[in-house]
C-alpha cells in the first residue's frame, strides 16, 4: 500500500480507528469502554505510512479510564517535537487522575468537545489536576456523567468548572441527559452551574432526560439565547411535552431517541429482475439457500430455543417464495401453546410432504394446573396425530410435558433410524423393559434423561451404541445400575444435574469413567463419592461442578482435597466451578478468605495440562477504583503465575492494563 495516497489510506484505516459519538457522549453506567480488546494502536505499527497517515486518526479521540493511562498519554503529548496534543478533538475523562491531567489539557489546546464522568470520581481522588487544566481549553460541547452524587472531590470540580465558564467563550451545548430527577425544593447538583452559564449568555443547546426537568433548566438558563431543548429518552415521543408549563420552552424542545436510528433501505427499481435469464432450476437453488438463512435454520437447529424474529413474512412475498420455504419454515418446529398442536396437525394433514422435512420439533408447553386433566387429554391426541407424520425427525425436545411412556416409545420405533437427539421427561412408570423402549435409538448421540421410570430387565450390548452424550436431570437407581451395564464405547461427555441420593451415579462412574472426556457433576455428589474422581475417570480434559442454589451452600468454598489426584493427571484442560457468588463480600470477609486460600493451596503442580479455570459467577471490574478491591482481579493473579487463566461465564480472562 506504500504507493496509495495519504488520502487513500486515510479512509480505509478510519473505520477501524473511529470512535463514535454515540459510544463517546454514552453515559451508561458501564462505559462502552470497559470491553477492552486490542489496541487501535496496533495500526499504527505497520509502517511508516500508516503511522503517519494514522496518529491524527488515533488521537483524535481521546479516552482516559486510570492513571495509568492519564500518565502515558500525558507522556506523549508532552512531546513537544510529535506535538501530538494538537490531534486532540475530543476527550473523555472517566474519573479523577491526577496532575497528569493537567498536563493532558495544557497540551490540547483544540479540544471542541470534553465529557466527564463525575460519579467515577471518589472523595479520596485527587482533582488538582483536572481542576487545574480546565481554564487551559475553550470547548464547545460539556457533557457531565452526574447524577447527583456528592464528595468534596465532586464540590471541587464542579467549583472549578463553574469558574471556568465565562472564559469557554465556545461553549455553547451542555449535555446533563445523566441527571434523571430532580425533587421539588431538592437543589440540582448542577444548579450552580446554571448560574455562571446564564450569566455567560452563550449557551444554544441543552440536553435533559426528562421532560420534568425542562421548565426548571429553562427558568434557570432563561438569559441565554437558547435554540433547542434536546430531550434524549429511549421512547421519548411518548413523554412529548409532558409536564412542560412554559410555551417558550415546550416550542424549543425537540425529540432524540437513545435507540439507533436504522435507515429505510433504498427502493429496488422495478426493473430489476434478479437472476430472470438463469435456469428456473438454479435460481430455485439459490432462493432456497438464501431462505435457509432468512429463516434462521441454522440458529434453531443449534438451539431450539433462539427466538428468532417473525418469520412468517418470508413466505408470504409470493407463490414461489411460500413453495421454496414452507419445508425451511417447519424444518424446526416450536410449539408453545396449545394451540400450536392443534395449528401444526392441520398443517400437517394439508401438506403430507412436510412430515419428511421436520428435522427438529421442540415442545415448550405445560398444561394449566386448574385445568391440567383436559389440556393433558388434548395435548395427548394432538401428538398422537402429529408423531406418526414425522418419519425424517432428527431431533426431540419435550421436557416441560412428561409424554406418556406409549408415546415415548411409539415414537422410538417411528423415528429411531433417524433421531440424534432425545431430550425428554417421561412418565413414572414401574418394572420397563428397557431393551424394548431404547433398542431403536439406534443413532441417538445426545440423551437427556428426566423421568423416575425403574427398569427391571437391562439394556443389552447394541443399545445407544452410538451414544456420545449422556444427560441425567432425574432419574431412578435402576437406570445408573442398567446403563453402567452396557458398552458404550463412544460415551464422552457425561452431565449429571442433581441426587438427592447421593449414590446413584457411583456404578455409571465406576464402569464407564475412563472414557469421559467431560463430566459435570454437582458439589454434593462429588463430595460424596466413595472415590477420588481422577481416579476413576483417568481421561478428564473438561471437569464442571454445579453448586447448589441454598442460600447456605450456593458460595461455599470447595476443600482442594477433592481436587487434588492421588498422581500427576495431564489431560484436564479446564475446570468449570459453577458457584454462585455474585455479591462477592470483602477481602476480609471469611467467604473470600476462604476462597483465597482455595487459590493459594489448589494443587497446580498435579495438573500440568490446566488452562483454564472458569468460574460462572466471575465479574470483571470495569472502573479503576473497583478493580483495586476486587477479589476475582486477586485471584487472576495469584492463577496467572502458576499459568493458568481465570475465566468468566463467557470465557473471558482478565487482562492487564495501563
């Protein structure tokens, strides 16, 4: 690219170096910059160029979030060569830094637009430096993050911004959309600062959040030559003029969703006749393709429960788009409420093909208690109507209705060549054949389990010989005692959800351990197996613990005894601690302490292969003055030397930064 123009360049690095204005004036309560991901800076390293071409762009907005940063970037500017602080358009100061703020705002003289994040800012943070450097810039646009908190830190800044005011002879939009209420006779935070803004006379544009607010900020601006009273609410025209008494001010308001504005797309010209000298065969092909997308078919066939938009208007553009979608439309099939059984049998009937597209069909419903015995009665005659129709079914998830064991099985022998995936609750019944009900599952991958059905004849050797995924929700003694009998030779990922018993599941980890590769188990159930569980399942890479939901017992810490293998285990890869500590008390508290000591004595030298500790309940700090007291930032570090990451829900690690 050494050979493209500057202007060239430009426009291709600035969507990947653009800070938008809406991320930039956002004052949610998390920043849009907590994520952090990769420096934009990177760019910037590709050459000579692109540094050239790419520091106006980087520094043309500027984010501040600790001091560390605030001390880099007072560094860089204070380069006086590079003279970077002339790049300098817009600054967004996310709490109290120090003097290196004041050397940051003496080095950005071209500063149009300033925010600052005041409810970020404690009464032990020093804002000498930022009260300092205020009168060295002359912006047009304030926007004040302050909803009314209260410090003497805050007092200082707010004094100083008031004594800046009639030296900003640019200032001219004041966006205070973060305060949301003001009580009667209860002073704004701000009031002092309408004060020096009336005397100032220069303010055009206001930005409030409620309607509530705009005959008070009017009354308090009223000797400034106001143009607009921007009201920013996310439904902001269903308050349109609400509680506004003055008629001066109700003619300045005008209206500005929170939501984005998409734009109406362009209007196809009528002439446009796509793919009309192609063969009706391949333009058939492509259509339904595209449809197959537009229908969300991959995202139901990966979760039965996406919800998806409406897809109904695909099918009504035209004849042709109904023929090539129908059979895309009921490819997966939800039903929720009753009505939907009844809806889909009639379909069905209709259109005697479509019982061979159905690959997936989930059930959602549950019957009323006050009228269960006549909705379980239709329900029951709807499916015994629809489950025939179904030859090519993949998958089956029926979970929240237990279906009659006839049912069950009638659909085993249907669909069994075909089915994949079972997830179902069946009905309690007494002494099962087993072999009868589960030999025609000969393809079935994936079995949720959910029924206290007791068994009195065992499976034989071919039954679920392709069974890779195994789920128990709830089930009886004699289903752990007749399915630890058979094979299962490609059994590897087992989830046990809960026993009260605490014994039912010690002969299916005694027979069937070495081949798991992953395993959830609950913390009861773990304490109180007979064995050490890397014992018995010597091939863990993914190991899960679920917590109870007690009160008492949801935080409770985890001796590393049951952790800890009696030799050297190489093969697990990570291990999924889904305990509930969302609230996480202080570092003194004995909970904390307790899982601190948890940290420092987990066995990390017998587990040489550990990536990865992830912890459901783990929050990441998103402001400096959080991340100082966090116990999971601690706990990174004290993980991180031994070289493994810690991880939240989603996977993430924490991440050092400036």
């Amino acid at each position: 690219m050494h050979h493209l123009p500057d202007e060239l360049i430009a426009e291709i690095l600035e969507p990947a170096l653009r800070v938008s204005d809406r991320d930039f004036a956002s004052i949610a309560p998390v920043s849009p910059f907590s994520a952090y991901a990769e420096s934009p800076s990177a760019f910037l390293l590709v050459s000579k160029t692109w540094l050239r071409v790419a520091t106006p762009l980087l520094y043309s907005v500027v984010i501040v979030r600790s001091k560390s940063q605030a001390a880099a970037l007072a560094r860089a500017l204070s380069n006086k060569e590079l003279n970077l602080g002339r790049f300098v358009k817009k600054l967004r100061v996310e709490g109290a830094y120090g003097m290196p703020l004041y050397t940051v705002l003496r080095n950005t003289p071209n500063i149009a637009h300033i925010f600052m994040f005041l409810d970020h800012i404690f009464a032990s943070d020093p804002v000498d430096g930022l009260c300092n450097g205020l009168p060295l810039i002359n912006p047009a646009r304030l926007i004040l993050r302050h909803q009314g908190k209260r410090n003497r830190s805050i007092a200082k800044v707010m004094a100083a911004l008031e004594g800046c005011i009639p030296s900003w002879t640019n200032l001219n939009v004041l966006d205070i959309s973060a305060y949301v209420y003001r009580a009667p006779g209860y002073p704004m935070a701000v009031e002092q600062l309408f004060k020096a803004l009336s005397a100032a006379r220069q303010l055009h544009t206001i930005v409030l959040n409620r309607p509530a607010l705009v005959d008070f900020v009017y009354g308090a601006l009223k000797d400034c030559p106001l143009k607009s009273i921007v009201l920013v609410h996310s439904n902001a025209r269903l308050t349109a003029n609400g509680g506004i008494a003055t008629d001066k001010a109700a003619r300045l308001v005008e209206y500005q969703s929170a939501q984005s504005v998409v734009a109406e797309p362009a209007l196809v010209p009528r002439s446009n006749a796509p793919m009309v000298p192609a063969n009706r065969a391949v333009s058939d092909s492509v259509f339904e393709r595209i449809l197959h997308f537009a229908l969300y078919v991959p995202e139901l066939e990966f979760d039965p429960a996406f919800k998806a938009p409406s897809r109904l208007p695909f099918l009504l553009v035209s004849k042709r788009f109904h023929k090539l979608g129908l059979g895309l439309y009921y490819a997966c099939t939800t039903l929720k409420r009753s009505s939907d059984f009844w809806a889909f049998s009639q379909i069905l009937t209709k259109h005697a093909h479509l019982g061979a597209e159905v690959r997936s069909l989930a059930i959602y419903w549950r019957p009323q208690y006050s009228k269960s015995d006549t909705q379980l009665e239709r329900f029951y005659n709807n499916m015994n109507l629809i489950l025939p129709e179904l030859s090519a079914l993949v998958r089956i998830t029926c979970m929240s209705t237990p279906l009659p064991l006839a049912m069950f099985a009638a659909l085993a022998r249907r669909c069994g060549a075909t089915l994949e995936e079972v997830t179902v609750h069946v009905e309690k019944k007494e002494s099962v054949n087993a072999v009868d009900l589960f030999a025609p599952l000969r393809r079935c991958r994936k079995l949720v389990w959910s029924s206290e059905m007791s068994f009195n004849v065992g499976f034989d050797g071919r039954t679920l010989s392709n069974l890779e995924e195994l789920v128990i929700q709830e089930m009886h003694h004699s289903f752990a005692g007749a399915i630890a009998c058979i094979g299962l030779p490609h059994l590897s990922r087992l989830i046990i959800r809960g026993d009260p018993n605490n014994t039912k599941y010690t002969p299916l980890l005694q027979l069937h351990g070495t081949k798991l590769r992953e395993l959830t188990i609950p913390l009861i159930d773990l304490i109180a197996l007979p064995f050490n569980i890397f014992s018995r399942c010597p091939n863990l890479e993914t190991l899960s613990i679920s917590w109870p939901m007690s009160a008492a017992d949801k935080s409770r810490c985890l001796p590393t005894l049951y952790l800890t293998p009696p030799r050297t285990y190489r093969s697990l890869v990570t291990l999924n601690m889904d305990v509930q500590m969302n609230h996480l008390p202080g570092k003194s508290n004995p909970k904390t302490l307790e899982w601190t000591d948890f940290f420092t004595l987990f066995p990390f030298q017998l587990f040489p292969g550990l990536k990865e500790i992830q912890m459901a309940s783990c929050a990441w700090p998103v402001k400096e003055h959080d991340i100082k007291l966090s116990a999971w930032v601690r706990w990174s570090d004290a993980v991180a030397r031994k070289g493994v990451q810690l991880t939240d829900r989603k996977g993430k690690g924490w991440k050092q930064r400036l």
